[in-house]
C-alpha cells in the first residue's frame, strides 16, 4: 500500500506541456493564434444530472489504478490541486473548485489566453511555481497542503517524479493505452478525475450530455472520416481528434489519436486521408506555407472547403481539453463540418 503523509503537512506541484502532446500544455501557454475570452461558455451547473460534489456513503478508503500503480484515498478529498488545465476545467465541471491550478510560463494575466473556457473562474488560483522544467515540483505543490492531486503523463514524465508527490497527498493519474501513448480519450480522463472524488456516476452524466450536445450537431454515423494534425517546423504529427466521433466522424486510416509523436513532411502532403481536416499550424508562417503549397491546394479537402485552420485555444480544446472546452469548441468546428453534408 502507498503511504501518504498526513493531511496537514505541508505539500506541493503541477506542469503541463506543449510538445505534439498539445491538450492540456496548449491550453496553458501563450501563441500567436489567441481567441477572443469574451465568448459565453456554458455553466457548468448545467453539466451533468447532479448537483452532488460528494462520494456515496462508505465509498472510501477507495482504490484507485493509475499509470504508475495503485493509490488509496482514505476519506473525501477537500484540497485538490490541479496540475493541468485540463484537469482544471474537469474539476469545475464535477463542481469543486481546485486550490490551485498550475500553468506553465510566470504570467497569470496571460494563464486564459488559450483557455478562454476558463475565463472568470479560477484567475486566483493560478500557481506557475508548481511546474518546474515542465513537470511536476514536488516541494511547490506540498506548500499547498493539498489532499489530492490530479495530473497528466506529461506532468509525471516517470515514476520517480510521480512516487515523490504521491508521497505528499494522492496523485491521480489516467492509465495509458501503451507506454508511448501521450495522449487518452477526454472521456476516460474524466472519469480518472472524478474518481477519487467519488464522482463516477456525475462524469457519466456530463458524457452523455457532452454527447447528446455533439450528435444533435453532427453528421451521418460512419459515413465521413477525420483528421486532427499539427504543422510545426515544416511537419505533420497527428493530435488526439477523438472528440470529433460524438459527430458521427471516425479516424481516417493515417489518424493516430494516441499523439505517439509519428511526423511526415510537406512533400507526404497527400497522407491527409480524413474528409474533415483540422490543422494547427503554427506560427502564423507555417499557415501560410501551408496555403501557398500547390500540393496541398490540390487536395480534395481543401477544394471542398472541408479544412479548418484551429486557433491556439481550438486546437487546446480538441487535442484534450475537458466537458467545458468541449461545449466552447462545438459551435467554433459546426461551420466546417456543413461543408461536408
């Protein structure tokens, strides 16, 4: 069994990184593609089926399987620090509020830029200090004193980093596909971060809202394929565009939706295979590359107009972001996707 220090010890951490692993380090740094914050996002009271914020009787002490092992959480969590956006806009959406959420970059005033979903709800509890060359600090996260900490792969790169904050307070983290895997369904990372909260019901009930809200938008089921990519330093990797199967999509053959960090260059420009393409590309020149390039013209996807060029904060919200990025990105892609009907 792992061991815990006690509730009120000090504690501390937090990351989250760009990278072709995008989600949730997209959403927290800064880029040339900023969206506007002043768009409405749907409370998140209005998510899911229940206003409880509390585990059933006698759910705890409660076990729960992460990426690195067991870990157990004896009663219900009232401190939870939030080591990604994404975990972030989970954990409002559950209805707790995190203690602290890290970032990466010193600029609180910037923490929104690419997650504008966030907006007006969590600027004072914005702590860059809990990411330390992009992952988690143990010693900035256990001054917290948190009773639960909720993080991602890339915020726990290896297990050592992950048994040195487990030891501070419970350190929750999905379990991957495969160990190369960097990216997971927003899905089962919901239900990672519900978990130990005792939540599990409450995330099944924002799924299926999240769900209803995508189908009523989306297309024929089975008959249109996508893909998800990023161009950056004149190549393509592939990001997690699972999101877009609530449309009625499913992944062309290329599309690799666990972001194993596989890249091609502008001259393969024909691997594009999805009817629905969505890229981020960035900086601005490597759009403009992109547009200018007689090849990609050339694709049927893009003579149909059945390509979107993401913002910063859209592609954030595709590539991992959580039931409140999700519900800010639907009417963002809606237009792209008519091209198609």
């Amino acid at each position: 069994m792992t061991l815990h220090l006690s509730r009120r010890t000090p504690r501390r951490i937090l990351a989250a990184a760009l990278g072709l692993s995008l989600a949730v380090g997209l959403a927290a740094c800064s880029s040339d593609n900023n969206s506007d914050n002043s768009d409405s996002v749907t409370s998140s009271a209005s998510i899911g089926s229940t206003d409880s914020t509390t585990a059933p009787e006698g759910y705890y002490p409660h076990t729960q399987e992460t990426h690195y092992g067991d870990v157990s959480i004896k009663e219900q969590p009232e401190r939870v620090v939030a080591l990604t956006i994404t975990a972030a806009d989970q954990l409002i959406s559950l209805g707790i509020t995190p203690i602290a959420v890290a970032t990466l970059g010193g600029d609180k005033s910037k923490a929104f830029e690419n997650s504008p979903w966030l907006a007006g709800k969590i600027e004072d509890k914005i702590h860059p200090e809990l990411l330390k060359d992009g992952k988690a600090d143990p010693e900035a996260i256990a001054k917290m004193n948190p009773d639960l900490i909720i993080g991602e792969k890339y915020t726990f790169p290896d297990k050592e980093t992950w048994d040195k904050v487990n030891l501070i307070a419970p350190a929750i983290l999905p379990t991957y596909p495969d160990s190369s895997a960097r990216s997971i369904d927003w899905r089962d990372s919901l239900r990672s971060t519900a978990e130990p909260l005792g939540l599990t019901d409450k995330s099944a009930a924002i799924i299926s809202d999240i769900e209803d809200k995508y189908r009523s938008s989306g297309l024929p089921e089975g008959k249109f394929t996508y893909n998800y990519m990023v161009f950056t330093n004149d190549e393509f990797s592939y990001g997690n565009g699972g999101p877009l199967d609530m449309l009625g999509l499913s992944a062309s053959p290329n599309q690799k939706n666990s972001v194993s960090g596989n890249t091609f260059s502008l001259e393969n420009v024909n691997q594009i295979d999805g009817d629905l393409v969505i890229i981020l590309a960035t900086p601005q020149q490597q759009k403009d590359k992109l547009t200018s390039d007689r090849n990609f013209n050339d694709l049927e996807q893009t003579k149909r107009g059945s390509v979107l060029f993401a913002e910063f904060s859209e592609g954030a919200a595709l590539n991992g972001g959580g039931p409140l990025a999700l519900q800010w990105l639907l009417p963002r892609i809606t237009p792209t996707i008519e091209k198609l009907k």
